[in-house]
C-alpha cells in the first residue's frame, strides 16, 4: 500500500505517517523491517535541532534511519520492507537546488523515477509532504519553480497512491 501524508507546517503529519506505516507493517519482531527515508539536509542549527527531535520521537519505535538527501532511486531497501520517506519538500527542493538541476521538469521525472522505484520495492510505503500553496504571496522566480515542482510532485504522488490524507491540526482526513 502507498500512501501520501500531506499538511502544513506542525500539523501533525510526521506523527500520523510514523503511526499509520508502524500499523501497516504489523511487528518489526517478524521481520517487517521499517525504514525512514530522512531528506532533510543538517544546514545550519535550526535544521539540525530538528533532525535531532525527529530521531527522539522515532527512538524505540524500530526505524532504520536512512538518510537520503537526493537521488531516492538509489536507496538500498531491503525488498518487502516498510518505507516512510520524510518529507518530499525537502527532497525537492535538494534535488532543484543541490544536485546542479535547476530545470523543474527534469527534477520532477527524476523524483518520480525514484518514487516508482520506492513503490516496486516496498510492501507498504508512506511519503511525508508539505502544503505550502495557500499563502498567496508571489515569490522570487526560484522560489516559484520549486513550488511549481512540489506541486507536480505531490500531484504524481496522488495520482500513484493508494490513499491521500491531510492531517490538519493532528486531525487526518482521507481525500482519496
């Protein structure tokens, strides 16, 4: 099963995508190993502060943390396994703005590529992404690709999934 996790920033999301593929895949003690895909680049203080709460809301729940920052067609993944990447924001944007790609259509089949690749591996796979489209303010033309991309992204992301959520305020609703 594939699903997509979507929400604003702190509304709950991570929380409900480490629970729901905990869920899916029954007990890590038979074998299900549990992986998180973490995109997010250690830049600076802030990002680090947060990569160090995410690995102590995930400590004791069995994840093998992969960290992961570009090029998610090349994780090695054990076949059958249970994969939450976290989060495709961070993923895009290291892919438009980190690997020398600056053109978002070709970023956009190259995350793609590697979303199929997760999928044809994974028994259950949960993808983390962010909405940031309602703040209706009109960026620097950089800025304005890389939501152009997020955007197609978490459109592929839909399109492929089994199931859409959008957790708001910790609360998920199912939209497909």
């Amino acid at each position: 099963m594939m699903v997509t996790v979507i929400g604003g920033s702190g509304s709950g999301k991570s929380e409900y995508a480490e629970n729901l593929i905990k869920e899916l895949a029954g007990s890590v003690n038979e074998g299900n190993k549990l992986y998180y895909i973490a995109t997010m680049e250690p830049y600076g203080e802030e990002a680090a502060e947060r990569i160090k709460r995410h690995h102590k809301l995930r400590e004791g729940k069995g994840f093998i943390t992969v960290e992961c920052y570009n090029n998610i067609e090349k994780c090695q993944l054990d076949i059958k396994s249970n994969v939450l990447l976290e989060c495709m924001s961070n993923l895009a944007a290291n892919e438009m703005f980190g690997n020398g790609i600056k053109d978002k259509k070709t970023v956009y089949h190259k995350i793609c590529k590697g979303i199929d690749k997760l999928k044809s591996i994974a028994s259950n796979l949960i993808i983390v992404t962010n909405d940031i489209f309602d703040d209706g303010i009109i960026y620097d033309k950089s800025t304005m690709e890389y939501i152009e991309l997020l955007g197609m992204a978490n459109r592929y992301l839909a399109k492929v999934s089994d199931r859409v959520v959008e957790v708001i305020y910790s609360c998920p609703l199912v939209i497909i």
